[in-house]
C-alpha cells in the first residue's frame, strides 16, 4: 500500500475511534473487517497508532493545533507507530518540517495535565494518594503497552513445559515474578494458531487475574461460585485449581460474554463448569444456593480504570458520576454474593480499578455491615497460594497492584472469612 494511504486510512480509523461511543478494541476490530486486505504489519501500524493517540490525546491535541490539514491527519503522523520511513515517504515537505519541528520540544515543560494525559477527575485522586513521586511513575506507566500474560493450564501442562514449547516455537516467555502459573511475552505472536493455544494447555490472562483466582484457593470437589464471570478467564482458573472435580458456577447479567467463554471452556477440557445467566444480583437461582457455597468470588463490575495500558479509550469514556454510580452497584453486589457463603466460607471482593472509592471503601463498608465476615490478610492468603513475594502486593491487608510496581494491571482484592 502506498505510504500516503495508509496514513488516510489511520486517520479514518482515528476519525472513528476518537467519537469514543464504543471500546476503542471493538471499533478497531470492525474496521479491519471492513478491510480485509490489510496485511499483518499494515495492522499493527494502523492499531498501535489509534491507541498511541488515545493514550497520548491532551498532550498530541495541543502539539497538533500548530499544523495544518484535518486534524485526524496531524495526530495520526503524531502517533505514528509504523515505520519512520514509510511515513516519511506519505508526508509533504511542509508536513516533515512541522513534524521536526514538535519533535524539538521539551515536553517537560509543558502542563502537567499535557504530561500525565489523565482526566482530571482521575488525576487528583490519584496524586493524593501516591504522592508526586509513584503519581508520574504511575501515568507513565499508562502510557505504555502491556506485555502480554499467559496462564498455564495445570491439568494440561507444566508451566516449564509450556514455556519450552513456546521457545521451540520461536517465542521467549518468561516466568511471572508473582504467579506459579504464569508466562509473560513481549509482543503480539499468533497464539491462536499454536497447538499449546488451541489443545488448551495455556489462556490469556493478566498475571494480576491470575493471583484473583488464586486468592480464592478452590479446592477439589467444593461448591464454588464466580459471581460476575465475564467471558470466564478467572471462572476457567478456578476450575483447574479445583481439578475438575466439585460444581463452580459461572453467574453472568449478560448471555454474550457467557457465550464466549464455550470456546474457551472446550479448549481447557473441563466439565465441571457451569455457565448460568441472571437477571441480577438478588435472581432466583442465586437464592436457592443460600448458605450451600464454599467459595465466592466477586469480579465486580468497575471502571476498568486498572486497565489502561491495554483499554486507554476508558480513561475518555468514563466518568466521576459514573465511577459513583458503580459504587451503588458493587455493594449491592457483594451483599447478595455473600449470602451464598456457608460456614467457613471464603469470599473475595476485586475490581481491576485503581480508585480507593471502588476498592477499599466498598471492602471496608462491607466489613463495617457484615461482622459475621472475619477480614483475612491478603499476604498469608497469597504466601499459601504460593505466591512469591506476596509482602510486596499488599497494602493494609488487601491485594493492590499497580502497573508501575508490579507490571501487572492495576488490581485490588479483599478477602473474608465467613464465621
């Protein structure tokens, strides 16, 4: 394709991302479907470029306002994430000398919020909580791509045996510092078409999902219960760890993300698994189940604010009134989830946002409202999971990860004891 075209075609797919009415992944995805015949890199360009800009669009706005053209032009050459020379060879002899141009200018002198690239609402929150110091580590942090986390289906393999197979196929995976049961890759190789991907031995996931599930620490033959499933990463950790024996309950509002966890579930061979749409927190089928779970886990919904290194568009598409109206929702939630505990039952409350008002305050209010709940610290639940260096991923007794920190998405779990 023609240098020049392929940099109309980024500025139409940023045209299209940046109305942020929709995940920016799902935008991206349906523009490539229009456009079939885009080769691989052609992909990556036009993907990374879209997502440089969202997570950079304060800061690349305002270098932009000094071009000339459409402005979804000057922000795609902005963002630029394909070869330098092939956009070289799409630009005019004024578009290069405005290029070099920005390029020279000191970016650390300019506005902090052109530098962290927050909303503002997010930003000062944040920085009171951190401090000047972890605050810019942490946009920094945002601001980069994650790498991508793989989970080792343990009743399909060895995590050395997956690892082997993958550098045998010419991809280098490393060990997660935290999880036993993680490979961690830089890049974006084609799993799917990978035997260990497609007979099941390994799974996308974050290691910070990963340490969720095994905070819960399932065991065979239990009643378990993933309350808000999703597409079920953390539901098909749960049911290796239980070794396919027991019944665990996968509960989802929502019959398509329930619908894409049936390929997933064929792939990982387990069949103790049992995907059930409801209508909401206080359904029917939730209270029949009353005092009969040993483990509950609560994936609320959430910002996804912890997420941004891979979903930047969230930052732009939610809101203060949102995040608020979450909080509503996520008590709610954990309150019907927790009658389902027996005895001795373990309950886990995690969101994958950053924000204290979503995390601690919902697992200290819930505390404060539950005594029957003994609140159990997250460090001696991790170290029993075989966690390494569980000391390092807690804060006051809970779960908290951060990208900056621990290279994971930014995580937060509470952990409970029903008496």
């Amino acid at each position: 394709m023609h240098p020049n075209a392929l940099l109309e075609m980024s500025s139409e797919l940023l045209r299209a991302v940046l109305q942020l009415d929709s995940p920016a992944d799902s935008v991206v995805s349906a523009f490539f479907r229009k456009h079939k015949a885009l080769g691989q890199r052609e992909r990556h360009a036009l993907a990374e470029t879209a997502y440089t800009v969202l997570r950079q669009r304060p800061l690349l706005q305002h270098l932009a306002q000094s071009g000339s053209g459409p402005t979804e032009r000057r922000l795609a050459i902005l963002g630029w994430q394909g070869n330098e020379a092939f956009l070289r060879g799409a630009l005019n002899t004024q578009e290069q000398q405005w290029l070099e141009q920005v390029r020279q200018i000191d970016k650390t002198q300019l506005a902090p919020r052109l530098r962290h690239n927050l909303p503002e609402w997010l930003a000062q929150p944040l920085l009171a909580r951190l401090g000047e110091e972890q605050f810019w580590a942490l946009a920094a942090s945002m601001n980069e791509q994650a790498p991508l986390d793989l989970r080792v289906n343990t009743l399909k393999a060895k995590r050395e045996e997956a690892q082997a197979t993958l550098t045998a196929a010419g991809i280098h995976a490393e060990l997660t510092p935290f999880s036993p049961l993680g490979l961690r890759i830089h890049g974006k190789p084609a799993l799917n078409k990978l035997e260990l991907f497609t007979s099941g031995c390994i799974e996308v996931q974050d290691e910070g999902s990963q340490l969720l599930a095994l905070m819960l620490d399932a065991k065979r033959s239990e009643m378990v219960v993933d309350f808000c499933a999703g597409a079920g990463g953390k539901t098909l950790a749960l049911g290796a760890s239980m070794r396919n024996t027991g019944r665990l309950y996968a509960f989802d509002t929502s019959g398509h993300r329930l619908a894409s966890l049936k390929p997933r579930l064929a792939r990982s061979g387990l069949s103790n698994i049992y995907p059930t749409q409801i209508a909401h927190e206080r359904d029917e089928r939730i209270k029949r189940l009353s005092g009969k779970i040993d483990r509950v886990l609560v994936d609320a919904p959430c910002s996804g604010l912890g997420t941004l290194r891979r979903n930047p568009d969230l930052k732009w598409r939610q809101s203060l009134h949102a995040v608020q109206e979450l909080q509503a929702k996520q008590t709610a939630i954990l309150a019907s989830a927790a009658r389902l505990l027996k005895s001795g039952g373990r309950l886990v409350y995690a969101t994958c946002s950053l924000l204290d008002a979503e995390n601690e305050a919902i697992a200290e209010a819930f505390s404060a409202a539950h005594p029957q709940f003994k609140k159990l610290d997250a460090a001696e639940v991790l170290s029993r999971a075989h966690v390494a260096d569980a000391e390092r991923l807690v804060e006051n007794g809970y779960l908290r990860l951060w990208p900056h920190q621990h290279q994971t998405d930014g995580f937060f779990a509470a952990v409970w004891e029903k008496q």
